[in-house]
C-alpha cells in the first residue's frame, strides 16, 4: 500500500472515532462505527499475502455481523423513541454487538487467529485504538444486569487462554481480552475511569510491540535469544511486570483503582477473580523474562544486537505515563 493511501485510511480511522465520541445519537455512532470499519479493513490487507488477506476477511465478517446486531437494537430503540438503552432487549442486543466487535468472551475466538497473520503495527490498533469507540458506546447503555459475568468471563478466557501460547501475537491477544474485562469493571463502576486504564494499557501495549517490531519478535523462545545490553534487560522487565500488573509499576495503578472502587461497592467475589486472573497473565509475562534475569542470553541464529535506538523511546513513554494516574488522583 502506498504511503499516501495509509495516511488516508488512517486519518480516516481516527475522525471516525472522534465521530462516535462525538455523537449524540445512536445512527450516528453507527456511521461512524462503520466508516472505522472501512478505514481499517484496507490497512489490515496485502494483495499479494495471504494470511494477511485472511485476517482482513475474518475481521470484516465478525465487524458485519457486529454492525448488523447493533443497528437492529438501534432500530427497535428509535421504534420506541427512546435516547437510553432502557429496555432489557434492546440492552442485551446492543451489548451483544459491542461484545463481537471488541473480541470479548465469550465471542473471542477470531481475535488471536486474526491477529496472528497481522503485522505488530495492525496488532497495535487492534489492541488499543479499535477499543475506544465501542467502549465509549458502552458507557452510554444502562448498566446491564450481566456485565459481572462477562467481566469475570473475559478475565478468565484472558489469563487462561494465554498459558499454552507460543506466538507473541496469539498471547498478546489474551491478555488484551483480560484487560477488556478490567475496562469492562471500569465502566461498571465509573464512566471515566476506564479512559485512564486504556491510556495506560496504550502506552504499555506500544512499548512492547515497539520492541517486539524493532527486533522482529513472533514467539516467546526468541525474547531470550536476543543480545540484551543490561539497561535494555532492566527496561524490558519493567515493560512486562508493568503489563501484567505488578506493583509498584506503572500498570498497577489502573487496576488499584478499579479494585478501590469495587471493594467500596461489596463485590468481592467479583474482585477476587479479576486479581486471581491478573496473577495468572502476570505469569506468562514472567516466563518471557524469567530467562532475561537468570541466564545469559544463548547463540541462535537469529541472535543479533539490540539496536541503540530502542533505549530512549522506552525510557521517555515510561516518564510521561506517570502523569496520568497522577491527574486522576488530583480530580478525584
């Protein structure tokens, strides 16, 4: 694709969501939903590559079907001359559709097959922009009777579903729909708060797979395998814990929050499966790096020098990140 073509689609991309944000009614989150769906099918796709094409057919059809369940619950709404999604049916259809469009259990299953024959740039939007206006649709639905299931459901599949994975692509794909559930938790509890956890995951999500694209990374066995310098192993492993988690890191403060909030409403049960499945993604983060810590790295073939120039983008997203939670703290 040309380099005038993608900087169309993707300037497409982005007014789209700001179209959905901006909206204020249900038709025109629908447009824009589906102009987002014609700006990223192209940039997902390579005439000449196969799985690539693949995975745009696959992300295509599940986005129709997605689209189609949406309008239909938008249509029955309007019948009924309603701006709230109040009623029960039109509540559970709507949530539906958001779910099938974002990969969240229990619909998740074209989310690592698709994201393995894409590129990390693709993987990236995927994770992270692609999120954004379905979430946002989600934070103007009535909050649903079902939404602790779904939220204990996508945790689960997340954390469990990445233990066996070999492929980065496949295991960041689990983790993404763990994360799903936290953000899912988020809107539960607080219309805000969710757009603090999705920035902090961007910015987490864009340091590794700036790594994994800089040193063309597709599977776990080829991490330890690289000749790490001993500040970019230190830059690594705070990348992974603060992935998965892990205090005091960077990424620990999103869920901390969300955990306050849900203890403060008595939905401990809730709570404790989320962290119990936090700790599980937190392993398979650990078993990448666990060989970075405890041995040197080994000679392979792909062996090569970590390039100098990984260093200091990591390090300056690491120190501005720091500012979102301290904003959130300030306004509570």
């Amino acid at each position: 694709m040309k380099y005038s073509s993608k900087m169309l689609f993707m300037f497409t991309l982005i007014i789209s969501t700001f179209m959905v944000i901006s909206s204020s009614n249900w038709m025109s989150m629908w447009m824009g939903l589906e102009i987002n769906l014609m700006a990223f099918s192209p940039l997902i796709s390579k005439a000449k590559n196969t799985p690539m094409s693949e995975s745009c057919m696959m992300y295509f059809l599940v986005q129709v079907l997605g689209s189609a369940l949406f309008l239909l619950s938008i249509t029955h709404n309007m019948m009924n001359m309603n701006w709230m999604m109040t009623m029960n049916w039109t509540t559970t259809i709507m949530t539906l559709s958001i779910l099938i469009k974002t990969g969240t259990p229990p619909f998740h299953m074209w989310v690592p097959m698709t994201m393995e024959k894409m590129s990390w740039n693709n993987c990236l939007l995927l994770m992270t922009w692609q999120k954004i206006a379905p979430m946002f649709i989600l934070t103007n639905i009535t909050k649903y009777s079902l939404f602790p299931m779904i939220i204990i459901m996508a945790v689960w599949v997340g954390a469990i579903g990445g233990l066996n994975q070999s492929s980065l692509r496949k295991m960041m794909a689990y983790s993404s729909m763990n994360h799903t559930g936290w953000m899912l938790a988020c809107i539960m509890m607080s219309n805000n708060l969710w757009m603090i956890y999705i920035s902090i995951y961007s910015i987490n999500t864009l340091m590794m797979i700036y790594f994994f694209k800089k040193e063309n990374l597709f599977f776990i066995n080829q991490v330890p395998s690289k000749n790490l310098t001993l500040i970019m192993k230190m830059n690594l492993i705070m990348i992974f814990m603060s992935m998965g988690g892990l205090p005091p890191f960077l990424g620990f403060m999103p869920k901390w929050m969300v955990i306050n909030l849900m203890m403060n409403m008595n939905t401990f049960l809730t709570t404790f499966i989320m962290v119990m499945m936090s700790l599980i993604t937190l392993f398979y983060y650990i078993r990448i790096v666990a060989p970075l810590i405890i041995m040197n790295s080994s000679s392979s073939k792909w062996k090569s020098p970590v390039k100098n120039s990984l260093l200091m983008p990591i390090i300056f997203m690491m120190l501005t990140s720091f500012m979102l939670p301290i904003m959130y703290l300030l306004n509570m």
